[in-house]
C-alpha cells in the first residue's frame, strides 16, 4: 500500500469510524452528565437556555468565518416564521427529553433515540414525502422495522422482566419512557419539517443561524416563565456549570460539525449504522457512574429496537439507491444526534 492509499484509508475509513464512537459517546456523556446533575436539583428550563447559549456563542463565529466574502441569498418573512415554530418544537422536545432523563436514564433514553427512524418514516409519509408500495421490498423493510422498533419502545418502557442488577421499573420509570419518546417523536417531526424547509431555502447555515437565534428566544421566554425561581438561574462552579458547558459545546455545536464532514465523506447510511451503539455506551456509563438498573426488558427492548432500526435504515438505503439523481426523498437517514440537543446541523 502505497502513501497516497494509506492517507486515503486514514482520511476516508480510519478517521470517521473513531470520529462517529466519539461523537456517540460524547452524545451519552452529556446525558449521563445531566442525570447525575439532577441530584444538585438542575432545572431543566434553565438548563435547556443555557445549553442553546453555550452552542450559539460557538457557532457564531463559525458562522461568519465561514461565509465572509460570500453572498447570502435573502431569506423570506415566511421561511422565518416557520423556523421560530420549529425552534418551539425543538424547545419542547429538549425539556421532555431533560425531564424524561431525570425520571429515567440515559439508557432508557439512547433507546428511544433509535425509534427516530421509524417516527421519521410515518411522519414522512403522513406528509407525502414517502411513497409505500406494499408490494416493494424496500417498502415492506421499512414497515416492518416501524413496528418492530414501536414494539420494542413498549417492551423496554412498561415490561422489567427478570432483574439482571437492581430494583424494579417504577412509574417514574415508566413516564420517563413516555416522555423521551415524545422527544423523539417530536424531533423526528422537527426534521421532516427542517427537510421542508431547506426545499424551499437551501442555505442551510442560515437555516441555523435563523433557528439559533429564535431557539435562544424561546428558550429564555420558556425559563423566565416556567422558571421564576431567580435562584435557579444562577451559576456556580460545579457539575452543573460543567455540564452546561459540555452539553452546549459538544451537543450544541462540536458534533455536529464532525457529523456534517462524515455525511459528505460516507453518506447518512454511514452516520445512521452508528446509532445503536449509544445503547450499549449508555448500558456501561450508567453502570459505571450512575449505578442505574438494568432489566431484562431493557435488553430485550433495546435489541428489538436496534432491529427494527436497522430494517428502517435497510430499507431506505436500497431505497435512495435505486433512486433517480433527482428525486426527493424523506430525510430517514440524516443524522438525529445533535438536533436531539437543539441544533439543526446535519
């Protein structure tokens, strides 16, 4: 193997598999980060502003760099306004996902994050933006992996099972499930609407510079009603503040930017094998650090799920292959991590 061939394996092979472990550890060490943060009382409204904050202030400057010099197409009233209702779903989504992790864990919640495929595919279609033909292959890999990953969203929420290292599901349990999968669902609409959006206005790095900007809006407006406890808005130097910081840079701006280079180099099916595996780093960290239980049922849950997800991405991947170069297709294999923190890099 000559030189040339080694820098093009580090470069094209190498490089993005170590850099897609380590933005899905990184995703799950900001959840397990906030989960342990909630023993100091964090409040998720607060925290939810000050993450968008964080990741805005590093993203402006990128933003600038990047297109000094260049000419920005005039963005209309209309497409603003849509971008604000999406900020507010976002916004949502980001406190169902805080709370549901308070009531849960971070494993509880890296396996809802693999339904993201399947709330995609339904929502996509429910839009017409995805075309079913029961009698396509492809079409019937994507149906079935839809209600093999809702099933095991339901087995890994309300079944325990066999005990493999602590206590019994609670309800707490069961309403952290409920309302991360209502985060994810929500982000899942967020995108097929973001892919919407970009139909109409492509440039994305203004799509996000306009969402930044009406995100941090909503978030505070969010805080300061839902948060009126000034006590909650003030910041110290522990594991808050660290969390804070590390959620907002990592989640908010960092992975994203690894995850636009990796879609470019290896396309979104490539992105997309990688999800599963926060499951297992959530299984571990949670273990390690948080000492949370593990049931059965999160492992069978979880496993049914990580199939179903497969069949989802499968069948959309021989999909968009036999595709024609024009055609537009539902956005089921973009990368869902950083939108799950309130960014729309992807």
């Amino acid at each position: 193997m000559g030189v040339e061939e080694r820098v093009d394996f580090l470069y094209k092979d190498v490089l993005p598999f170590g850099a897609m472990v380590m933005v899905e550890i990184m995703l799950v060490g900001g959840n397990t980060l906030f989960k342990s943060a909630s023993a100091l009382q964090i409040n998720s409204f607060v925290f939810t502003f000050y993450a968008f904050l964080v990741g805005f202030i590093f993203f402006l400057p990128y933003f600038f760099i990047h297109y000094r010099g260049i000419s920005i197409p005039p963005i209309k009233f209309d497409i603003v306004c849509k971008i604000f209702i999406l900020s507010v779903l976002i916004y949502l989504a980001q406190v169902f996902g805080y709370i549901g992790l308070k009531y849960s864990s971070p494993t509880l919640s890296s396996i809802m994050g693999n339904l993201s495929p399947a709330f995609t595919f339904m929502l996509a279609f429910f839009f017409r933006m995805e075309k079913v033909h029961l009698r396509s292959y492809t079409s019937q890999a994507k149906i079935a992996g839809t209600i093999v990953s809702i099933s095991g969203a339901v087995i890994a929420t309300v079944y325990s099972g066999p005990l493999v290292l602590s206590e019994s599901v609670s309800l707490d349990w069961i309403l952290g499930g409920l309302l991360l999968a209502s985060q994810y669902f929500i982000l899942a609409f967020s995108l097929v609407a973001q892919a919407k959006i970009l139909m109409v206005y492509s440039v994305d790095l203004m799509v996000i510079f306009v969402f930044s900007v009406s995100g941090l809006f909503v978030a505070g407006i969010g805080g300061l009603v839902l948060a009126r406890d000034m006590d909650a808005w003030k910041l110290e130097p522990n594991l808050i503040l660290v969390t804070i910081l590390y959620v907002g840079f990592t989640s908010g701006f960092f992975n994203g930017l690894i995850q636009i280079w990796i879609l470019r180099v290896k396309g979104p099916v490539y992105v997309a094998m990688f999800k599963p595996l926060t499951i297992v780093i959530a299984l571990i960290m949670g273990v390690m650090f948080l000492g949370d239980t593990l049931h059965i049922g999160s492992v069978l849950g979880g496993s049914i799920i990580t199939i179903g997800f497969y069949g989802v991405v499968w069948g959309k991947a021989r999909e968009s292959k036999d595709a024609q170069p024009n055609q537009i297709t539902a956005p089921l294999l973009e990368t869902h991590d950083v939108l799950e923190q309130g960014s729309l890099i992807s």
